[in-house]
C-alpha cells in the first residue's frame, strides 16, 4: 500500500510541476524544471526509492510527455481554439 502511495504522489507532483512551468515553448527547459520540480516534492515529503536516480528520471520524464501529451489534447488547445472563435 505504501508503494501506491508514493507511486500516486509522484503522479500529483508530475501534473503539478507541468501545470507551474507551462509556457509556449522552451519544452526541453520546461521539462527539466518541472523534474527538478519533482524531486524537490519528492525529497520535501521524503519520498525516496530503491531505484537508481537515472531509472527514476527516466519514468518521470515519460510520465511528464504522457501527461503533457494529455493536457494538450484536452485542456491547453481547447483553450487556443476557444480563443480563436471567441
């Protein structure tokens, strides 16, 4: 259960650090932010796993594209084709 736990925090704090940098363009800047973003989170609420650091980064920052991905289909371009007709 604590595994979930941690697992389901890291999820907040990845939409979190995507919502707190988002700005048209600058995506790879953006995107290394929003990781320092989550380790800051993660160490502030003393989330640490037994998984090299590498490893670590690497599922954030496909975690970070996949919800980036999402938020684009449904929350950040509805908003631009809003402001188009409107």
């Amino acid at each position: 259960m604590e595994w979930i736990r941690m697992l389901m925090n890291i999820k907040n704090f990845i939409e979190i650090a995507v919502i707190m940098v988002e700005h048209p363009g600058g995506g790879t800047e953006k995107k290394q932010k929003a990781l320092e973003i989550i380790h800051a989170l993660m160490k502030e609420n003393d989330i640490h796993l037994p998984i090299p650091d590498q490893i670590i980064d690497m599922i954030i920052g496909l975690g970070i594209d996949v919800f980036v991905n999402w938020a684009n289909e449904n929350i950040w371009k509805k908003g631009s084709e809003n402001d188009d007709n409107g």
